[in-house]
C-alpha cells in the first residue's frame, strides 16, 4: 500500500499484565507502579511500551526512523484501549530509491483522553 501526505492511519490496542511484565524483564524498567497494582487492580504501563503503538507504522511501511519525538500526557494502565492516529505530513521521493517520511500522531485512551502525542521522520527503502 501506498501512502500519500494526509494519509491517517489508525489503529488500536490493549495493553494486557503479560505485556507489562514483559517489558518489564526486557527493558529493565523495573518502577513498582509496573510491578504493583493500583487500587482497581491494574498496571501502569510502560512509556515506551505505549510508544510502540506509533511505531508499528515503521514495521508496516518498512520505515527506518530517523527521529522520533514523543509527549507523554497521562498514564495508561493495563486494560486501556488506545488508538492510536498517525497523519502523514511529508511523503517524497529521493535519490536511490528511497522516501522520505515523517508524520505526527495522537494516542487517545477509551474515555477519548490524550496519553501521548508526538512526530517521527525517516526514510523508506
């Protein structure tokens, strides 16, 4: 599939205990609000576990990431659901075969509330 600038691509996602705890193990970010749960029982998941929610972008459009940018707004707990939007802003072709891209995205939980917002550019081999 082909994109185009002001292509929005959405998507979303749950973050599951499991998911948490292994990130856990792989990142070493081991916080006790990631390994306690809250009073209704939940996780507070990872930052960079949520920012992979704009990046699976990279993995379906073969991006390799030059910069990333992120603004973490509020938690987001084991359980939520975020969708994620991710709006193409520049999409161009280069010498050698290659695209330029960069794009900027907005997380929002099930309750319609920012968590996390920000922008990435690379290119497209």
């Amino acid at each position: 599939m082909s994109l185009k600038v002001g292509d929005i691509i959405t998507f979303e996602r749950s973050f599951s205990e499991r998911d948490v705890e292994l990130f856990t193990e792989i990142s070493g970010d081991e916080g006790a609000h990631h390994k306690t749960p809250d009073e209704h029982g939940k996780l507070v998941v990872q930052g960079l576990l949520t920012a992979t929610l704009p990046t699976k972008v990279g993995g379906d459009y073969d991006v390799m990431a030059r910069n990333m940018n992120f603004e973490f707004l509020r938690p987001v707990f084991t359980g939520d659901t975020i969708i994620c939007e991710v709006t193409i802003e520049k999409y161009e072709k280069q010498e050698k075969n290659r695209t330029s891209i960069r794009a900027y995205f907005l997380c929002n939980n099930q309750h319609g509330k920012e968590v996390l917002k920000g922008e990435f550019s690379g290119v497209i081999l």
